[in-house]
C-alpha cells in the first residue's frame, strides 16, 4: 500500500486564519507516502511567515503571482510526483487522520481512476451550516446538476496528462469543467468513498456578489455546452436547487 504515492496540493493566499488550521490536518495524516505542495499566490498578511514555521515538512513550495487558483493547482499539478493527485486549499482541513489512508486503500483495492467522497460546510468555528452528500454516480447523473465536491477530488496522475489540467478560460468553474470533461465527457471509472473528508469554510469567489454569481452561471454553462451536457438550460436550474437541498 505504502508504494502508492499521494501528491496533495494546498493553494493559498492571505489565509493566515486557516493555513495553519489546514497544514496541521495534513501532517497528522496517517498515510505517510505523501508528497506534500504549497502554493503561494504571493501573500501580502502573515500566511507566509506561518508556513514557513512547517518549512521542513513541506516537499515543495513556491510563493509567486498568479492568475488565480486554478493557476496555482496547475502550478503544483507540474510539480506532482504522486500516482494519485488531490487539493485541500487553505481555508479546508481533513475531518480526521484516516482520510489519506482511506483515499490510498479505495484506489487500490476498487482499481478506480478517480475518487470522490463528502463534504462539510463549516463557518470559522467549526460550526456545520451545510453538509454536501454525493452519493454514488451514475452515468448522465451530470446532466441533472449534480457534481462532486472539488475538495474530495482525487484522481490518477495520468489523466491530467491525458486529458490536460484546469482550463483558465473557464473562471470559477474551472473545477466543475475538470471533472465534467474527466467523468461525462471521457467515461473515466469513478469510486464513491461514503465518508465526510472535507471540512470547508463557507464562502467563495463565485458567491460574493450578485454580478459574481452571474459570471458564474455563464461560465458553468459554458463548460456544460463544451462537454455534452444534453439540456444545458435545464441542468442550470437544476445545479442550484441540490445547494438548496445540502442545506436539509
């Protein structure tokens, strides 16, 4: 099992609230073959002082502008080394010190290219205010709005090599896009790991602003036109009320 090599990349920019929070969750993974990736977006608070502080524990870091987030994880997608690549950005944490180990055993023992799994919601406190159930996936099941949680998000290196990395030309669905091209578009084997890995600070680009949630919605149909998405109109509507219903 210890053969299997996960690249786990941590995006941040001025996270000096939650980097610590997200890095200590990381280094208590029990799985130990871990190559472990910080990107900086060049941050102007504190957040470089604080992970300098776990410097010795980090495998690689860079800290320089960016075009964005997306940017950033392609920066530590090329930097990967892993047979298994996966994100927890700054404001996220592991729920406990097995979710490594767990994500390890599902690939191997299910043979999957990818695996997804469930999240929380949380407010800084730690307090839940959403829960994001996934549930199995089925083929079409995209075309009806559902989507995994990006943050439970682990896949075989080779397919960003196949299939290529996160699309700049689709703004804050760069990740939604990934994995439509990756799953509905290419039919690529999916594994369902039933378990909360994820703790998530609530918030988001996408969500900040009524003209923010626009642009959204433009770029989430863009990427549902782009990979086959049968009804693209009647996904939009769809995508929005299962956010209701996390809330339940």
């Amino acid at each position: 099992m210890q053969d299997l090599k996960i690249s786990l990349i941590t995006v941040a920019f001025n996270a000096q609230n939650t980097i610590d929070r997200c890095i200590n969750s990381v280094l208590r993974q029990k799985f130990n073959n871990i190559q472990y990736i910080v990107i900086d977006g060049n941050s102007t608070d504190n957040t470089i002082s604080i992970i300098n502080q776990f410097r010795d524990k980090i495998d690689c870091y860079i800290s320089e502008q960016d075009n964005g987030v997306y940017d950033a994880m392609n920066k530590g997608i090329a930097m990967a080394t892993g047979d298994i690549i996966g994100t927890l950005n700054a404001d996220d944490y592991f729920t406990d010190d097995d979710v490594l180990q767990d994500v390890a055993n599902a690939f191997v023992k299910q043979n999957t290219n990818i695996l997804y799994g469930d999240l929380d919601y949380v407010d800084l406190n730690g307090r839940i205010v959403r829960k994001w159930r996934s549930g199995k996936y089925r083929s079409g099941k995209f075309n009806w709005g559902w989507m995994p949680p990006h943050p439970t998000f682990y896949c075989r290196k080779k397919l960003f090599e196949e299939l290529g990395s996160y699309s700049l030309d689709y703004g804050s669905a760069a990740d939604y896009e990934l994995m439509l091209r990756f799953i509905h578009s290419n039919k690529t084997h999916v594994f369902y790991l039933p378990k909360v890995m994820v703790k998530m600070v609530i918030g988001g680009i996408s969500n900040k602003s009524f003209g923010n949630r626009v642009q959204a919605l433009h770029f989430d149909l863009k990427a549902m036109r782009n990979n086959n998405i049968f009804l693209p109109i009647i996904t939009i509507l769809f995508k929005p009320l299962r956010k209701i219903m996390q809330f339940f």
